[in-house]
C-alpha cells in the first residue's frame, strides 16, 4: 500500500496543503503544538475513513464549518482516490469519485503507532476491546456488521430494561445471543493468530517475559442464554444489559501477571507496540499487502530497544511517515513542522511555499495533477447535502 499524496483542507491547525510522500520513510520534524500529530491524524482518515473522535467538529478548523482529506493511493499496480467531508457530526467518504461507506474502502490500509497506546494497556478494559474490535472489523466485514448489530441491540435492550418491559426481554434475548455468540466466536478464532504474533514481537523487542493474550469472557456462547435469565433481575435493577462480549476485557499477561495492573511504564509501553505490530501483520496477513505505516513521536521513545524496533518496523513496510521533535534516521525525504505547514527540510521557505524535486508543498489545495484550485471545499465536502 502506498500513499502517493494527502491533502486537507480545514482541517485543524494544518494550513490547506497537497503533500507528495516518496516510498520508504518520510521523517517530519518539528516543535510540539507544530501539527505532526495533526498530519498522521488526517493521514489516516483518508486511509481508513476512521476517526476516534467522537465530536467530528473538532477536526475542523475553528472559525469553519467543513474540512475535507483526500488520499490518493497506490495498491497492487492500481491508482484510487479515497475522500472524506467532515462537518457538524457528519462525515462522508468517497472512493474515486463515488459515496461508499467505511467498510467499502480498503480496510488494510493503515497502522497507527502513537504514545496514547499505552492506555491500551493500563486503562479500562474498554480500550482493550476497542483495539480488537477495530482490528477484527477491519479483517472481516461480517464481525463489523455483526458488532454494530449486536451494540444496537444493547442499546435497544438496555431502553427496555429501563421501562421494565419485563414481557419484551425474550425478544431481545434471542437477538442477542445469536449476535453476541458469533462475536464471541469470531474473537476466539482470532485471537490464536494475534497471539502468536504478539507474542512474536514482544519478544523481537526483548522481553524476557512472555506476552499471551487472552479474552476475560462474562459468558460463552453455550450458557448465554441462562446466564441472561440468572441475572434478569439484576438486569432490571440497574437498567442495563451485564452479561454479553460489550462487557469482556483482552487480558494482557506479561510474565506471571497481568499487565494492567503489574507492568511497570516500560514494559506496558512494550506491550502496546508488540500489539501494534500484530496489528500489522494480520493485516498484511489478511490482505496481502503492507500497510502504510505511521508513527507519532518517535523521539518520545527514550529506550534504545524500543525505538530502534519502531525505526526497523517503520524500514519493513514499503511506505511509513514518522515523526517526532528530531529528524528519524534513514528517511528518504525529511519534512519540518511549522504552524501547521510542512516545508522540505532545508529548502528556501518562500511565503509559505516550496517546491523540490517534484515535491509540492504550496499554500493552497491542488488537484492531483498538481494544478491549483480554488481554496473552497470541494464538492465531497458538501456534507450538508
Ligand atoms: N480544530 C482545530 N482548529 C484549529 N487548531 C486546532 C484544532 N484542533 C487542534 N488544533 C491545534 O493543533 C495544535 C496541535 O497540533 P498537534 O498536531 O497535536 O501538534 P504536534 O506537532 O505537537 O503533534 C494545537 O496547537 C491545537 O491548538
Ligand atoms: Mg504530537
């Protein structure tokens, strides 16, 4: 997979810009509140469609209304272009030209490695289930379609639990266990690979101590059933559903223990990037292609192992864009940071533009053959419409 250009316009403090990104490792460098972390973040929305910020409006601009990405994309020999529109809590995504959903754009596009990660491990088990549900609806659509099914149907049930519509709840049983089941199946099945190569990657970076992963399940598919029924009025009480594949955690063992609880800052920073790179290579594994790679702040990585594991993981796909307060090693082109604008690394800034070696970087969106156009959303952004 690789990303041949990004563009945005609107889009936080970027400055609207059209981006060419070379194969191998494009290193951007900058001041903190420079907008690296902003660049990845619009990266990879316009190569998943995804976003976990949940007020889509702070990915705006303030002052404006609407922000627009565009990622034009190279994969297996052939060209796409891949839009997405942001506006108050709306968001719409085109692919070459055409309104397609999340699930229709390439889902093994894109692996993000950031500092937060570490939350996977030591905070809530929410977060746990996050990163195995967002990685198991990018490999099967079905397990996408499946868990939104299935939350709507907690949501809808948990209504009627609060309105003490007792006479109601087989019907929403029945809904449930059919979904929850073939979730709880699906995390089972592909939790034997994630293992192992989890388990792979803690150990290339070191570790001494093996990682397993395993699911913390409130029921099985088997007593699903009766266990709802055992806990109806519980259930009732608190006006929400307890027992079902929403409420599992992803146990991280490291060692003897589990890592939330045990792993000291270190370790746990180990475990995230060990997940991150099962990530990846399920990914690669499921859709036969290298994802692109990116990775914010690599400079905050203090320990010699683990950055030299990010910069060796960043060389083993064929496109990955780092950044960090220092320029990464090895990077076939080097972008500064500044204001929201990215500028070659010792070219001549000019008001605000530049250009080198086919790389353009102006003050203004550009089609993709590089002619202007007109500094106004573009019509994919018509989220109004
Ligand atoms: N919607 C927005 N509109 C304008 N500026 C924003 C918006 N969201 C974030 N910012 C600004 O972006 C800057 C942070 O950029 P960031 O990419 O996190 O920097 P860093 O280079 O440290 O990673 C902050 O100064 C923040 O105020
Ligand atoms: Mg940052």
């Amino acid at each position: 997979m690789r990303l041949d250009s990004l563009s945005t316009l609107n889009y936080r403090n970027l400055a609207p810009f059209t981006l060419a990104f070379p194969a191998g490792v494009t290193g951007v460098f900058g001041e903190n509140g420079a907008g690296k972390t902003n660049l990845l973040e619009a990266a990879y929305l316009a190569l998943t469609g995804l976003t976990d910020v949940t007020r889509l409006e702070q990915l705006v601009q303030q002052g404006e209304t609407e922000a627009y990405v565009r990622a034009d994309l190279e994969s297996g020999g052939s060209l796409s272009v891949q839009e997405v529109g942001l506006g108050r809590g709306r968001r719409q995504l085109k692919l070459d030209g055409v309104r397609v959903r999340t699930g229709d754009l390439p889902r093994g596009s894109a692996v993000w490695i950031r500092p937060e990660d570490s939350e996977m491990v030591f905070g809530s088990p929410s977060g746990r289930r996050a990163f195995l549900d967002s990685l198991l609806s990018r490999l099967s659509a079905r397990y996408a379609e499946q868990l939104s099914r299935y939350d709507r149907t907690v949501s809808q049930r948990n209504a009627a639990l609060r309105g003490g519509e007792e006479w109601a709840m087989h019907v929403w049983d029945e809904s449930l266990v059919r979904l929850g089941s073939e979730i709880m199946l699906f995390r089972r099945r592909a939790l034997v690979r994630l293992n192992e190569l989890a388990a792979e990657a803690n150990a290339a970076l070191g570790s001494r101590k093996p990682l397993t992963l395993t699911l913390t399940e409130s029921t099985t598919p088997e007593s699903y059933a009766q266990d709802l029924a055992a806990r109806r009025a519980e259930e009732l009480a608190r006006g929400s559903t307890v027992t079902g594949p929403h409420r599992d955690d992803l146990l991280l063992t490291l060692g003897d223990f589990p890592a939330s609880e045990y792993a000291s800052r270190g370790e746990g920073r180990t475990v995230a990037l060990a997940l991150r790179r099962a990530e990846l290579e399920l990914l690669a594994e499921r859709f036969g292609e290298r994802p692109v790679l990116l990775i914010d702040d690599f400079s905050a990585e203090l320990d010699p192992v683990r950055r030299s594991f990010l910069l060796e993981l960043a060389a083993s796909v064929p496109q990955a864009i780092v950044t960090g307060t220092e320029r990464a090693p090895g990077a076939a082109l080097t972008l500064r940071a500044q204001s929201g604008r990215f500028t070659p690394d010792g070219s001549a800034v000019q008001d605000g533009s530049a250009v080198q070696d086919g790389l353009s970087v102006e003050d203004g969106a550009t089609a993709g053959d590089g002619t202007a156009v007109e500094t106004e959303l573009p019509p994919v952004a018509g989220v109004g419409a």
